[in-house]
C-alpha cells in the first residue's frame, strides 16, 4: 500500500480507476463544500470509505504537510512492462531524471499532449512514488509507464524496432523546428536531467541529437519545461500521434 496526497491527484487517481483504493482520509477541518464536496460525492459512488481525521494523523500518514487535507491509502503503482510498450508509435524516455518534482512535471505534460507511453530508466530515475504523483497532479494513473530496464537497453532495443531516436540536447546540431521526419516514424524523445543530461551512449546512439531553438538571453531551460516544449513541438509537426 502507499499513500497518494493532495486533491487533483485523489480527484485523478478515482477517475482512472487504475488501482484500488482501500480508504479516504480527510482533514476534519475541510469544507464540505466546493471541490471537497465533489471529491466525497465521487468517493461515494466509487465505494471507498471516507475517514475524517486531524491534520496530524495526515501527515502521519503520508509524511507530508502537502496534502490539501486529503490523502488516500492505495495500492502501489501499476507500472506497465517495456516489452508491452514497445511498438507503441510515441515512447518518451527519461534519463538521469533525479528529481520526483522534474519527473511529475514531465509526465503532467506528457499526459496533456498525448505521449502516454513513458520509459523510465531503472537507475537514476525515482520510482512513482506519491511524491511524483501529486507533482503530475494524478496524470501518472492515465499513463503506460515502464521501469524495468536501463536507458541504454531500451534504445539498443527500440532501435532494432525502427524507432527513430531524438535525444534533447542544449549543444544539439539539430534545432528541433528543423528536424523533419515522416509521419509513419516511430519515435523515442529521450530527455535527460538537468545537471547529468542524456547519457553520452545514447548521445552517440540516437538518429538526431535535437535542441530547442532559444532565442533570448538565457541559455538553458529547466528539464521539465525542455520536455513539455519538445513533446509540443513533436506534436504540432507529427499529427499521427
């Protein structure tokens, strides 16, 4: 069991009725109107139990003070296998994503554009803790997400598979808005962290090593925000996704 918190994700993770919920807590404090009163309505056509407690056994419970006044005992992530993934057309691959905030943002806007077919590298990546999931406000439960394998093997592996790999890079050779690729491609986006990047084999790998095209002053862009732009971009230019 774990324990998901915060109110857009308890919202999502009912909605995607992905994984069993055991029991709702809600501060006892809360409003019982408003999105409070949405959320117990939905508890209560799902079946789960609602508890009200204090704020303290809320934090007990989830080691938090980010909850919203809500949290939910669940069953663990329902994690998809590589090998179910592969031959999806759009796989979105995080490398050396060390920051549960940084991976929640990517797959918030993952879900939102339509890659719902995600890698994460079994090393060098956090797993889909309750962390993640509220920093995804719940999108982590309308996600396919794999965690089984290295980065490494999983391009060695989508290659065999006729992927086209595109690795986001700042030092890129290729600015993203120049890279043309036929609609029926398949494609792997591999994003690495902040401080790490990609690793320099998939560098050395990957069909294209892609930048973002920056026109102003500051030359960098915080990872979360490099993968939403480049999987919106990828989007407006490939229309099968």
């Amino acid at each position: 069991m774990e324990y998901v918190y915060g109110i857009n994700p308890a919202f999502e993770v009912i909605r995607a009725g992905r994984r069993r919920i055991f029991r709702a807590y809600i501060a006892e404090t809360a409003q019982k109107a408003g999105r409070n009163a949405k959320l117990l309505t939905l508890l209560e056509k799902s079946g789960v139990k609602a508890e009200f407690v204090s704020k303290g056994r809320l934090f007990d419970l989830c080691r938090t003070t980010e909850h919203q006044g809500v949290v939910l005992e669940t069953e663990s992530y329902p994690y998809a296998s590589f090998s179910g993934l592969l031959g999806r057309e759009r796989l979105l691959l995080l490398d050396n994503i060390e920051d549960p905030q940084n991976a929640g943002a990517i797959l918030r806007s993952a879900e939102a554009f339509g890659w719902r077919h995600v890698l994460f590298s079994n090393r060098g990546t956090p797993e889909i803790y309750p962390s993640v999931v509220k920093a995804s406000a719940g999108a982590t439960d309308y996600l396919e997400i794999a965690r089984d394998h290295s980065a490494n093997y999983y391009v060695r592996e989508t290659i065999k598979n006729d992927y086209t790999v595109v690795a986001l890079d700042g030092a890129g050779k290729t600015a993203l808005d120049e890279l043309r690729l036929q609609t029926e491609t398949k494609i792997m986006l591999v994003v690495g962290g902040e401080h790490s990047g990609v690793g320099q084999l998939i560098l050395n790998t990957a069909h294209y090593v892609a930048r973002i095209p920056i026109r102003g002053k500051i030359s960098s862009l915080n990872a979360s925000v490099a993968a939403g732009i480049a999987m919106r971009m990828i989007s407006l230019n490939y229309a099968n996704i």
